[in-house]
C-alpha cells in the first residue's frame, strides 16, 4: 500500500456505516449501492491529486511541528487566510500575489506553542488544529428528539432542501437522491458552492440529480421564498456556522417548533457549541483534529484527499435514515473532525484486536 492510501481498517470501519445505510434504506423501501473506498477516493478519482506526505493532496494544508512536540495542522485554503498569516504570526510576510510562503510558516510554527497557534487561529477564522486534539470517547453524533412525526411510507414522497456545499453534506443529498427523494439542492447568487470551482465531474456525482435553485440571500423576499422551501421539507441539510442561518432569520429550533420538518442534519467543522460554534474547518484539518492520519517515525502524515468530508457525509446520510425509520423528529448534529475522530479510534481497536 503507497503511503497516500486510505488504510483498509479505516475502509473497514467505515464500511460499517455504508452497511447501516443498506439496512436503514431497505427498512423504508429503498435500495442504495455505495462503496466506501470509492466514496473517500472519490475526489481524488477526479483530479489525480495526491497527499505527499505532510502536504495535503490538495496543497492548501500542511501539517507542522511545535515547539512543545505537538504538530498542527493549518489550512490556507482561501485568501483570506493567507492574508491571515502576519497576524496569526504577529509577524510580517513577504505575500506576493497570494503565494504562501510555507518555509516562514513552517519557521514561525516551529518556534511556537501548538495552542498559541490554535487559539490565534480560531479568534481570526483560520482552519487550523492540533493533530489527535478531539477526543473520540464521547458520542459520534448529538441528536435531540423534537417530538414524533409522521411514519415514512415512501422514500419517493420525501422533500430534501440541501443548504450544503462541498462535499460533507452534498453528499449525504446525493445519497438520498439515490433513494428516490425529492432532493432541491440551493445556492446563494453571491457564494455558490464552491465545489463548482472543481472538477465539472466531482460537482456533477455530488449534485447531479437534484433539482438546482439559486435564492439572493441579500433580498427579502428571496429569504421569505427560502424559509417557505425549509418549512416545507421532510428533510434539512445544511453546513452553515449557526449565526449564519440566524442572521438570514431562520432559526432551526423555531422551525422545528413549527413546522413538519422530520429531520434536520446541521454539518459543522468542530461542532456546534461554546467556541467551536464559531471554529472553521475543512476535510484535511479536521481529519488531522481527529487523528486521522498516517504515522511515520518522523511524524503524521495525510491520508487520502480531505477525508473527513466523505466520512462526514456517510455518517450524516446514516443518521438522516435512521432518524426517519425511527418515526421520530430529530436534529442531528455532526461534525468533521468527531467523525475523523470515532473511525480513527476504530481502527486502531481494529487493528490491537488483530495484533492479539
């Protein structure tokens, strides 16, 4: 096996929950096929991109050692966060036309403490962890029963409004598209999903087969037009930092209060409460959170391409199905780096099971 490769105990792992979504469809009528190696190879399927060791496939995030023995994961994903590094460093960097300069990075994070790095990090909205920083032994998923709901008689008659982007919940909406349901994935005019910037290819398997709509969250009526679309769902799935939703008017506990929604899947980097509400993540950081990464004598290395993104997104097309065959009305919490966090854990129980 090439150092780039997923583990097969990790495939192993989260096979596992492909073989939970088989079950939880067939109970509501459905059929899916999934497969979870090509589903976490998916996009590098697309592109030929491959992790190199410390440097995640896509280039944006590097793994770094600390001063304190510790390594972090920092993301430069987008421009503002290379536009970050001077304060984030409190130092100055020779930025030219937005080419990051990783051997000043490298320099100034080997000089400083793995925590003064996170928490400089999170107050500026930068992707950045600690390497094993989330602990795996609480729950997975955080669900909360909001009251009994109408059983599901048919996957086909269900509505899906997909807020996501990228690929975490995309995905769970494509899977539930194979289904049969309803699935109307929604854009902002001014910020569509950025995984359009991508591989025509990636997007299409991801979105392909729902009905597209785009809404101008500026304009009031577009806003009135969305939350009607939202009340009027079975399902919700969306990927937003909570304010964001807030501050558009729609307030996920006030709808669940008030309107028939069954299941509500809110997809965030580290979770949805205290500081890491308001914490940025992508699929190569917060895998490394999670401890999803490779080891080496000489330190972590990446796995795969962003691999919290399509583990997340199985876990939260598990939990959707689960939550309707149950006839409960749920929210359903789930994050990136606890997903990379509990298949991380997995295998390695896998693999100290195997070694006895």
């Amino acid at each position: 096996m090439s150092r780039h490769e997923i583990d097969d105990r990790v495939i192993d792992v989260v096979d596992g929950v492909v073989s939970r979504i088989r079950r939880a469809a067939s109970s509501l009528g459905g059929g899916v096929q999934l497969d979870a190696r090509e589903e976490l190879n998916r996009r590098m399927m697309s592109t030929g991109w491959r992790p190199n060791g410390r440097t995640s496939a896509g280039g944006s995030c590097q793994l770094l050692p600390t001063t304190d023995g510790r390594w972090i994961a920092l993301n430069l994903a987008r421009p503002d966060d290379v536009e970050s590094l001077p304060a984030l460093f409190e130092t100055e960097f020779g930025l030219i036309d937005g080419i990051v300069p990783w051997s000043e990075v490298a320099r100034c994070v080997a000089s400083s403490e793995a925590r003064v790095v996170r928490q400089r990090g999170i107050a500026l909205g930068m992707p950045v962890a600690i390497v094993g920083e989330v602990d795996a032994t609480g729950e997975m998923l955080e669900i909360e029963n909001r009251g009994v709901g109408d059983e599901v008689d048919d996957l086909r008659s269900l509505k899906v409004v997909d807020l996501s982007s990228m690929w975490a919940g995309p995905l769970v909406g494509r899977v539930l598209t194979s289904l049969g349901c309803r699935v109307v994935k929604i854009e902002s005019t001014s910020r569509p999903d950025g995984a359009r910037q991508g591989p025509v290819d990636f997007f299409a398997a991801l979105n392909g087969d729902k009905e597209l709509r785009s809404f101008d969250f500026r304009n009031r009526d577009d806003v009135d037009e969305l939350r009607r679309s939202i009340t009027d769902a079975d399902v919700v799935i969306e990927a937003s930092r909570p304010r964001a939703l807030v501050q558009l008017g729609i307030d996920r506990d006030e709808i669940m209060r008030s309107s028939s929604v069954r299941a509500w899947l809110s997809v965030t980097a580290h979770g949805r409460s205290g500081t890491d509400a308001l914490r940025v993540g992508f699929g190569d950081d917060a895998a490394a959170a999670g401890g999803l990464v490779g080891h080496t004598d000489d330190g972590p290395e990446f796995i795969g391409d962003a691999v919290a993104d399509p583990i997340t997104g199985l876990v939260g097309a598990m939990a959707v199905l689960e939550s309707l065959l149950s006839g409960r009305r749920n929210t359903i919490d789930v994050s990136l780096a606890r997903s990379a966090a509990h298949v991380a854990a997995s295998a390695r129980e896998t693999s100290l099971s195997a070694s006895h």
